[in-house]
C-alpha cells in the first residue's frame, strides 16, 4: 500500500462561510417540510 501525502491544513478544514451558507439552506429546507408537514396533518382531519 502507498503512503498517502499528509494534507494541508486548510484542505481538510472548510470555510466557515461555505459551512454557514449549507447550514442555512439545511434549516431553510427542513423548515419548509415541516410546515408542509403540519398543513398535511391539519387538511386531514
């Protein structure tokens, strides 16, 4: 088996904007299904 080159630092870390923006869009999407979920519910009964 080959040694692999240790990487960088900054390679194995990502950028806090980059993670921000991700995390946004993930709490923007799970918002959106949960109310979708809750208009369900609500339409049901």
């Amino acid at each position: 088996m080959k040694p692999t080159k240790p990487r960088k630092k900054t390679e194995a870390v990502a950028k806090p904007e980059i993670l921000l923006t991700e995390l946004r869009e993930l709490i923007l999407s799970v918002r959106s299904q949960v109310a979708q979920t809750i208009n369900a519910g609500l339409t049901m009964r």
